[in-house]
C-alpha cells in the first residue's frame, strides 16, 4: 500500500509540472521549474487578503523564501511519508469534489425540486400499514392497502376505513386527514408521491422505512408564508395562576414600551425567554399550521410591520411582530434544502449517480471472474464470514477491476475494507449484496484518485490549488521541525539566548510566581494545611498529589494583575472571590509576588518567540545558500 502511494504522489508531482505550452518557466529553485500560472495566483490571492497591498518585488522575495522552504521540506523527504501522502490524498480528493460536474448538476436539480415544491402546499389525506416482519408480510400489507385503496375508489368511507385498519397514531384525532402539508415535512420518498400525484386522485401503496401508505389529494394551492419575531415570557411547569399573573404584567409591561417606541429587536434580546431571544427574537420564515394555537392565526392575521397585543398559549405570554410576508427567495432557503438533502436518501442518490459517472468516464469494467469466484464460494458456503475472506480475498491477485488508461485493481485490496469489520452475514444473497457494495466502495475511492490527478492535468485552477495545499501541508512540517517546535525542545539554546539577552526581559508591573492549590471543599483544604507542615519542601506537591489525586488541583503559574481570577483575589487582592466549580476553595501554595523575572522560565514564551526568530533567519541563510532562485527577468515582466 505504501508503495501505491508514494507512485500515486510521483504522478502528481508529474502531472503538476505538465502545464499548458504557453505557460513558461518563471525560476528554478532546487532544480525544479515554477511556471508563472502558479506564481500569478499565489500573487493575486496574497494582494486580495492583504490591507496594503505588497509591491511585485516584495512578494517575489517572500514567494522565493517560501518555496526555499518547501525544496527543504522535499529534500527531508517529508513528502514520501505514508503520513504525509494519505493526508495529501484526501485533501486533494475533498478539493476535487466542487469540480465533479455531475455533483454540481445533481445537487442543483435536487434544490430546484425542492424549492418548487415548496411554493406549494398540498392538502393531503393519509392512510398506513405497518411493514411487515419481513418481505413476505411487508409485500401482504401492500396487497392489503390496494384493496382498501379499491374499496375506497368504489364509495366507501375513507374516514370509517381508516379508523378500522390505519396505523397511523393520528387517525384518533383526524381519520387520516392531514390538511395542508408542504416540502420538508416528511421523507423523500413520501415528499415524492406527495407531490406527484393528481389533484382528486389517491395514490397507489407505496413503502417507506417507516410503513406502507396511501395518500389522497384533495387540492393544491400557493404558499403563503409569514418572517415574525416573538418576545415569549414562559410559564413554569405546572405554573399557578399567582405565577401566570406575575408573567402577565411583565409582558404587559414589555408591550407598553413597544408602544412607546423602543425598539422589539432589543427587548427581545433582554426580556424574551425563548431560543430566538439571541437573535432578536426572529423566528424566520413559516408556514401555516408550523405554529401552536392561537400564534399561527395571529401571526398570519397581522398586517406587515404590526405588532400584536400580548396573548397566551401553552408555552406562556407572547407578543408578535410580523415582518412581512410571502415566500422566502431560493437563495434564502437554498443553505437548509441543502443540508436536508444532505442528511437522506438525496445524499445517497447522487453519490450513487458519481460514481455511475465516474465509472463510465473512466471505463470502468468488473471482472467477470472476480464476480465469479464471489458467486462460486458464497453459494457454497451459504454465508460470507472471515474464513471466505482469508481464503479467498486477502491475498488474491486476480484483476477485480480495471478503467483509466489499462489501470487494474487486485482482489487483495478490497481485504481493508472487510478485515474486523465483517458483520454476520448469514444468507447468500445477503452476502454477495454485502459484498458488491464494498467493491463498490472501493471503485469510488479508486476512481475519485484517479479523477484528482487527472483533473490536474486538465484544470489549471484546481492544479493551482492543489499544490498551494500540498506546499502548505510541507511548508508546516518543515517550518515546525526547523523553527516552532526546534527552539521549544532546545532547552539549552534557549537558556544561552536568555542568558546573553536578559536585559531585554523585564516587567513594568509586578508578577505573581508559584503554585495555587485549589481543593474541592474546605475540609479538603483544612486537611491540605494540617499536612503541609508534616511533608518535605523537595516532595511537598509530589505528597500531596500522591495523598489527595483527584480532590486537589495545583497549578504553577507567572501572572500579571488580570490575567488569572483567582491569582488576582489571593496574591493581588483585588475583586471578589472567584467561583471555581468543582475546585471552590483554594490558596497559594508556594511563591508569591517578583518584580522582574528571576529566570528564563520566568518569561519562557517570549523568549522561546525571540529565539524562533534567530532560528528562522539562521535557516533563511541557509536556505538561500542550499536553494538558490534562478529567475527569468523577461517572464516576470508578464506577470499581469
């Protein structure tokens, strides 16, 4: 596998370098060509995120250090790690997915669907069975719905039917009749028969996960929505008339000062107890039916920018205010439709027509013998189980697929996705079932690797932002090895650098230094003292935390006045004394105030920051000695 990888990012590499013919060669660093498409975008990316915007010259030098840095990085081999190239891999994969043209085309006309269908509402009659024990009892339920469906077509009620047979736990209040539903309110596959069946006319049986239905349709008319903002003071549970009574004189109170002019977005903010209150008590967009008695008729009653006089539901006193109506625009609804088909079968339906796609763009072809050999043992053996798997998947080298340019994938991958994650599969249609979907599986994330290098080759924009991600991903790496984490771990470096430039750390106010030991409650904290006096100085906070473990916390800090609660109450006496949850009485353990630092891990930040500074110019040095840019002065005149 490590070897795939490591040709899967050579090919990269390769095809990265494979730029169009008028694309020229702007400089040379370490060997390796960068062409001006690639600096032009890095440079107009950098000046559109940047307030002053960098003279050509001045981005040239930074764009030469960073690409120094990132020769360093290859010649560390950072980037044929099996580490490094999985990570790259599934950036790359994710950053090829907006380029999917069929994701892109999919996804819109499932919006599409969903918006128009939303513009309507459908008064609606609905009948259900439950599903069966199993396909045999499921198939007689569907076979009992139509000829009930039959009945029903030939006169008889379907009020009396439903309260007979229906399933539905609403028949007890409605007989099945649902009145106006709309887009969004129920699974797909029940939106879809919603929707597409004629006014006057009752659908066939259809199943869903949760049953089998019918439903009738009885009209179809345009939505009419209302965007309103609530101040709600809500009752108690089991609220008293003494409690209510104090509720209704603050809203009443609240609606004064509405009248009078103060603003319903900030009272709502301070005087609402409602989710919305945070958010001015916006409620968004709605439909009929969304809301409880008697809000929904207010709130649809109320004339655009009027406000209601306080009212009561079960959840308490509210007050309205009605910011207009009609139906939200596509572009207001479109981030919700698509996180709802995100989350069902939609989601599904169009990974599924990818990799459809991807498969017939990249000539995909299942072996026959592969599907064979699976039919074969799984038929003989009646079941899939690991034993099937080690025999005759973990180390086969028959062809399993091929596509791309005479590409070939073995069996022996698939092993991955089934070693300890098998479940037990005890039929054999249920197993071969199991098993084409990983094969499946497989082919995506074979296909998808494929596509991404290919889409390097063709795209120039994607190609641009795959290797600002992969030079990102190196240039981290070697920036942390060489600088960050080099002058945190060289201890020594760092006391010789304090040592020869102490005078430059010094405070202008007086810090705190030691240890406050915070204790989950007085007697813990008593008992702490008493035993201070019997334990050593040398062992004193290993004693304590070996005796008390859980019940105590210390902590060792060097803190100015305001940057700790409780150092600024005990070492600074200043403020009340902090709540501390779980920890509420402490005190200082040892230490106490310093007026400038006493040693290097007395200001170890600044200095470790000072000392990355001397580390990253000694490496710019170095990097510009080992890397050396060769730059074409006539290319970089065309930079535009």
């Amino acid at each position: 596998m490590k070897a795939k990888l490591l040709i899967s990012s050579l090919l990269l590499g390769t095809a990265i370098l494979a730029i169009a013919k008028g694309d020229p060669v702007l400089m040379t660093i370490n060997g390796k060509a960068i062409k001006l498409s690639e600096f032009e975008y890095l440079y107009h990316k950098n000046n559109q995120q940047q307030i002053e915007k960098e003279t050509l010259d001045q981005y040239v030098d930074r764009f030469v250090l960073y690409k120094q840095k990132v020769a360093d990085a290859e010649a560390a081999g950072i980037d044929t790690t099996e580490a490094f190239i999985r990570e790259f891999e599934g950036y790359q994969n994710d950053l090829a997915t907006p380029y999917l043209k069929e994701d892109t085309t999919y996804m819109w006309q499932f919006v599409k669907e969903a918006y128009d269908r939303y513009l309507k509402e459908v008064n609606i009659d609905h009948f259900m069975l439950p599903l069966g024990i199993n396909e045999a009892g499921t198939k007689a339920n569907i076979q009992k719905m139509d000829s009930i469906r039959t009945c029903i077509l030939n006169g008889e009620s379907w009020d009396a039917l439903a309260d007979k047979y229906s399933s539905d736990p609403s028949k007890q209040r409605n007989h099945g009749h649902y009145g106006f539903v709309s887009s969004g309110m129920f699974p797909y596959d029940f939106e879809n028969v919603l929707y597409t069946t004629p006014v006057g006319q009752i659908s066939k049986p259809f199943e869903t996960q949760f049953g089998v239905h019918m439903l009738r349709v009885n009209e179809i008319r345009d939505r009419n929505d209302v965007h309103a903002r609530h101040i709600l003071k809500k009752f108690p549970p089991n609220a008293t008339d003494e409690q209510k009574a104090v509720l209704k004189a603050q809203i009443d109170s609240i609606y004064t000062l509405l009248q009078a002019g103060v603003s319903f977005e900030e009272l709502a903010k301070v005087e609402s107890q409602d989710g919305s209150a945070k958010h001015g008590g916006d409620l968004g967009w709605f439909g009929r039916g969304r809301m409880v008695q008697p809000f929904d008729d207010i709130s649809f009653s109320l004339a655009d920018g009027a406000i209601s006089e306080p009212f009561e539901t079960k959840f308490g006193y509210h007050i309205i205010k009605k910011e207009g109506h009609g139906v939200p625009s596509l572009a207001t609804l479109r981030p919700g439709i698509e996180a709802a088909i995100g989350r069902d079968v939609r989601a599904s339906m169009i990974h599924q027509r990818r990799l459809t796609d991807l498969k017939n763009q990249y000539n995909y072809v299942l072996n026959p013998a592969a599907e064979q050999l699976f039919d074969n043992v799984i038929v003989a053996n009646g079941h899939l189980d690991s034993a099937y798997i080690a025999d005759n998947i973990k180390g086969s080298k028959l062809p399993l697929f091929t596509y791309g340019n005479k590409q070939t994938e073995l069996v022996k991958a698939l092993y991955p996705l089934l070693n300890n994650k098998l479940p037990n599969i005890a039929t054999a249609a249920i197993a071969k079932d199991f098993l084409m979907a990983k094969v499946d599986e497989l082919a995506e994330r074979t296909l998808m690797d494929y596509n991404a290098h290919e889409l390097v080759k063709s795209n120039p924009e994607y190609r641009n932002l795959v290797n600002e991600y992969r030079d990102g991903m190196l240039l981290f790496e070697i920036s942390n090895r060489k600088v960050w984490k080099a002058a945190s771990k060289d201890t020594v470096g760092l006391e010789n650098f304090y040592a020869e430039h102490r005078s430059r750390y010094t405070w202008n106010e007086p810090h705190f230094k030691g240890i406050i030991l915070s204790a989950k409650n007085d007697s813990v904290l008593d008992q702490v003292k008493a035993d201070i006096r019997k334990f050593g100085a040398d062992t004193l906070t290993t004693a304590l935390h070996n005796k008390y473990a859980g019940d105590i916390r210390m902590e060792r800090m060097v803190v100015k006045q305001g940057e700790n609660p409780i150092a600024d109450y005990l070492a600074f006496h200043v403020g009340d004394k902090p709540e501390r949850k779980g920890y509420e009485s402490y005190m200082i353990l040892e230490g106490g105030l310093i007026d400038q630092p006493q040693e290097m891990s007395d200001v170890r930040g600044a200095v470790t920051s000072d000392y990355q500074d001397v580390l990253e110019q000694r490496w710019k040095e170095e990097l510009a000695k080992k890397y050396p840019a060769k730059i074409k002065k006539n290319v970089l005149k065309q930079v535009k």
